[in-house]
C-alpha cells in the first residue's frame, strides 16, 4: 500500500508555546514543527527563524508582543530551508543575518526548495501565496558574527557543515542558551537529504563543547538542562550513525537504493519508528547517503519532481 507523499497527509495543527528560557530569551516551541525563538534587549529584539509564511510569522510576532514592543530588528537565519525563511517578509524593517554558505544554498536551489517543501508539507505553509520572493539576507558571515545586545553577547556560529552546508547556531554564553537550528533534534525525525552526515557527526561534537545548559533543537520539546542537551546530541549523532553504518553495509554489498532503504527502514523503525516524521525524512536520507557514498560531495538540489520520483520508488 503507498504511503501518502511526505507529510502531505499531517493535517494536525500545532500551537507554539513561548516558553521563557533564561531572562529575555524565549522559545517559540511546537511538539514537533520546526521551533524558532527571540532575545529582548535593551532597545530592540532579535528573532530566532521565522516560520514558513508571513501569516504564521505574524502569529509569532504577536507572541513576542505579549512580552515586548520593542521593534525587531535582526532576524537570525540557522540555516536555508523554505520552512523556516519564508515568513521574513512579516518582519518588517529587519535585517536578515546568515551565513555564507546559506546565501549560497538560497542562490543556488532556492525557488526549487520551495516547490518542493511546500509539496511535502502543505500543512507548514499556510498562506503561501503572500509569500513575495525569495528570502535574501542582509548581513552576511563565513565562520561566526557576534552582536552585543546590551550587556549580553549573540554569538552566531557555523560549527561546521551538517543539516546543511550553512548551519549556524545562536550561542549565548551568559545564560547558557543555545538555538541549535535543525543540527539537534529532540526525539524527532533527523532530515539529512541536504546533508553531510559524517561532517554532520563531527559537527555535533563541537558543539558539544559548548557548555549550554538550555537547548532548542530544531523540532521537539525545549531541553533544560545540561544532562538533557547532551542526551539529544547523543541521540541526534545516533540516528546519523545508525543511517550511515546500515546504508554503507547494505551498498558494500551492493544493494540498489531500493534494498538500501529496505535495510534502513528494517534496522531503524525499531529505534526510532515512533519519532515525529521519521516516516517522513527517512527515503530522503537513505537516498543522501547512498549518494555521499557513491562520491557525491554536495546534495543535488531537491526537485518537486524529484521528491516525487523517489517517493514512488521507495515507498509505492
């Protein structure tokens, strides 16, 4: 029986949640949509993400004006996907800060990455069709950027590549929070078909060097405590290392992609078939893999088309 296309079928709303984290930093936090966050200063605020469309970027500019109505006037990219750019627009004013490489990623495949997130998750992008562009940063930076918010430093930093070739954290070291973007995931689903997962894994270690004691990963709960944070890189660098060592044993004994998934989805549905859109990511991480290990760098761009193609293989 084919399983509907993606996340096509998700039609459960989520609330997000403001969960205050440490004194002017808050999460905007989904059970298992993509979690965004703002920190208050003196003057102004700076966002954490955006969400996928104006409309929803709006509802989380009016939870940031329960706590303040101090203007935004940096939004903080982690990392490029469509899911978590597009509501720039409703930020009004607001330079847009990111790294490097995620310019890059926006040059290269951005109008195809939007096609293909909304296919596969309609759900996240309510009120599409305000959406005017592309969204372009302002303000841009190779290995880190740090912004002094009054008494208290921002410190954006591409650890190294993982998720993406451009992800970036916000690390703010007085209070022990970090905003890990997509790099962590909290007993959700880990989407690397736009990966680099064994840079990915030693990615993951820096990180850990960071001595947060509040994390808020990409999707999932708020982590709070410093046990809890290094529980969900663990489990993060677990999924990626189960992926890679049971696709490279499958391809070593040449399996085609089919078979590749095959043994994939047999070893990992036991660890990790209960984790919000594990069913989801799954296809196109095996099909990353394979591709890294027959010597593909650098992800080939993510097509409507393609998704489809592989969809059809895979789980038809």
């Amino acid at each position: 029986m084919t399983q509907s296309f993606a996340s096509a079928a998700d039609n459960a709303q989520q609330t997000p949640r403001l969960v205050e984290l440490a004194p002017d930093v808050y999460g905007y936090i989904s059970d298992f949509d993509p979690n965004c966050g703002f920190v208050v200063g003196p003057d102004y605020v700076v966002a954490i993400d955006t969400r996928a469309t104006p409309a929803l970027a709006r509802e989380m500019l009016a939870a940031i004006r329960t706590v303040t109505d101090k203007p935004v006037r940096y939004v903080f990219l982690s990392h490029y996907h469509a899911v978590r750019v597009m509501g720039a627009s409703a930020f009004d004013g607001a330079a847009l800060i990111a790294s490097q490489a995620t310019l890059d990623l926006i040059t290269e495949r951005g109008p195809d990455d939007f096609e293909s997130e909304v296919r596969r998750f309609p759900r996240l992008f309510r009120g599409v069709e305000e959406i005017p562009g592309l969204t372009w940063p302002d303000l841009v930076f190779d290995q880190g950027l740090t912004l002094r918010l009054g008494n208290r430093d921002l410190h954006f930093r591409h650890l190294g590549r993982g998720h993406t070739a451009g992800d970036t954290v916000c690390w703010i070291p007085d209070c022990g929070v970090l905003f890990s973007g997509d790099l962590v995931e909290n007993r959700c689903g880990v989407y690397a078909g736009d990966g680099y997962v064994a840079d990915w894994i030693a990615t993951l270690d820096r990180m850990r060097n960071l001595p947060a004691t509040t994390m808020v990963p990409g999707r999932g709960a708020a982590l709070t405590s410093r046990q809890a944070v290094l529980d969900a890189i663990e489990a993060t660098q677990g999924f990626l290392a189960t992926l890679r060592a049971v696709v490279g044993t499958a391809h070593a004994q040449g399996a085609d992609l089919k078979a590749c998934f095959l043994a994939a989805e047999k070893a990992m549905v036991p660890l990790y078939g209960d984790w919000p859109v594990f069913a989801h990511v799954l296809p196109f991480d095996v099909a990353r893999m394979v591709e890294q290990l027959e010597g593909g760098e650098h992800p080939t761009p993510w097509t409507a088309e393609r998704d489809q193609a592989l969809w059809t293989l895979l789980r038809g």
